[in-house]
C-alpha cells in the first residue's frame, strides 16, 4: 500500500461480501427434479413460422406470444389462420377464380359475336335437334346401340328420336343391336317399343340375323316377342333356311321346337332339308333329317 493513502474503515461488518459463494455443508443434497419454464405452444410456433419465412426470403413479422391461456381449439383455429395467410390455399382459389373470370370471358365473347335474332334463335331451341345430325348413312342412336350406350340411348329417345329409323340398308337400332350380339341393348330396346317385326332391305328381320350370327339367347327372346319364325326375305329364306346354312343344329332345333315350317321352299325350290343334304357327311345330315321328322310342330319352349 502507498504511502500517505487513507484507508476508509468499514463501519460494520456486516458489510463485508466475501469473494465467493459459501460452501454447501450438506455434500450430497437431495436431488430435485428439474422443471422446465413453462414456454407457450403459441410461441414455440411463432418462432417456427419466424424461421419459415425467414428461410424463404419473405420479410419477417414477429407475433407477440400470449400469455399460454387459450384453449386447444382456439389454437387450432389460430394454426389454421396462419396457414392461410401464409398462402397454402391461396393458390388454389386464386387458379379457381382465375378459371372462373375466364369463363366469364368467354360467354362474354361468345355474346358479342351473336345477333339479337341468333340469341333468340339459341334460347328457343334449348335442346338441338339430333336428327339433323343422321344422315341415310349414319345415324346416331344406331351408333349408340353398337356401343351399348344405353343412357344416351335413352336421352334420343327422350327428344323424340324414332326408335324404329332406319338406314340405307334398312337397318334399324335393334338390328344393329342383333348384328353385333349386343343382349343388354336388344333386350332394352324392345321394352322401349322397338319394333321386331321391321324387314331391311333384303327382306330379313332381327330374327334371321340373330340366327345368323348364332345368337341362341337372343333368338329365344325375339321369339317370346312373338316374331314370325317362318318370315321369309326377298329369296324366301326363312330362318331355319338360315340356320341350316348355318350349320347349327342347336338354333335349327329351337326354329323347329317353336313352329318352324320344315317344307318352305325358298325361291330356288330348296327345303331346310335339302340344304342340309347339299353339305353330306361332314354336316351330319342323317340327325338334321332325324330331327326334322320327329320334333312336332307348333310346340313352344
């Protein structure tokens, strides 16, 4: 110490603050759980979001935290807020509103274009009129048919599109239904009214191409709609003749066991017997002759 330097006297010495801290006299004092601050989920989250957006470049806000005493929904709904500002469904209702004024462009356009005349011409014939659509060699509900598009089908039919209309070739929608084997369609058909009975070009009906193209089914039903089985077209083929040139024994034996005529000639002079006899052995005509002389007439399945 220098000299001549006054030393201030502690007045009391309970002023006196030792360096360091006491000494615990217990060496191993209980251990106590530690307990965590209670730190606020809102604020846990509003450090999170702080960092999203830092990271994406955006300027940051800082949201004051509160005080810990809202509820879970309350918080929930809060999240959901946030979520919402920060553009996650934003861009789905903006492309949604953007298709929308599009739209709206559009018909706008499409107005302009139009007359007065043309738009009251538009708004009297709210439904258009198909069969300026058909043509002899097209039509559309024979289209349909073959595609077995039956609710459309139906919607023709609704506006008054003719269920028996035929082609060029005298087709109509059954028979094109016939044609391509389409049995949900056939079956549809004739509860809507379809005529059976109708004859194309060549004289044939739904009958003589179900035969044709080995529709078994299809042939039972057309004769529960009581369709002609011995109907012959413009060379008097019936369609047992068709059958047998065919050369199914199955369909000739459901022509004959439901009436079919087994001494029709055609106009060649030919009988369903003598067409089976034209084919020899391979054909196997012996059971065809023995079949044509012991089914009886006008029996029905």
């Amino acid at each position: 110490m220098l000299a001549g330097t006054a030393v201030p006297l502690l007045s009391s010495p309970s002023l006196l603050v030792p360096l360091h801290p006491p000494r615990n006299p217990n060496p191993n004092p209980p251990s106590v759980p530690f307990i965590p601050p209670r730190v606020s989920y809102r604020l846990s989250k509003s450090f999170c979001a702080l960092r999203a957006r830092s990271s994406r470049g955006s300027q940051a806000q800082w949201e004051a935290p509160d005080e810990g005493n809202d509820s879970d929904e309350e918080e929930e709904e809060e999240e959901e807020d946030d979520e919402d500002e920060d553009g996650g469904g934003s861009g789905v209702s903006r492309s949604a509103m953007a298709s929308l004024s599009e739209y709206d462009d559009v018909v706008k356009e499409a107005e302009l274009l139009l007359e007065p005349e043309e738009k009251a011409i538009l708004q009297q014939h709210e439904v258009p009129d198909l069969t300026k659509v058909s043509t002899m060699k097209w039509s559309l509900l024979h289209s349909l048919a073959l595609a077995s598009q039956i609710p459309l089908m139906d919607k023709l039919l609704e506006n008054g599109t003719d269920i028996n209309s035929v082609d060029k070739d005298g087709y109509t929608a059954l028979h094109k239904a016939v044609i391509g084997k389409k049995e949900p369609v056939i079956s549809h058909l004739l509860r809507k009214g379809a005529n059976p009975h109708v004859q194309d070009r060549n004289g044939a009906t739904a009958l003589h191409h179900a035969v044709q193209v080995g529709a078994i089914q299809t042939t039972k039903l057309l004769i529960k709609y009581k369709v002609d089985v011995n109907v012959a077209d413009n060379d008097g083929w019936t369609p047992l003749h068709v059958a047998i040139q065919s050369r199914s024994r199955d369909m000739a034996k459901i022509l004959l066991v439901n009436g079919a005529d087994k001494s029709r000639r055609n106009k060649d002079g030919k009988t369903p017997l003598d067409l089976s006899l034209c084919y020899g052995k391979d054909f196997k005509s012996y059971e065809l002759a023995k079949l044509l002389k012991l089914v009886p007439a006008n029996r029905y399945l």
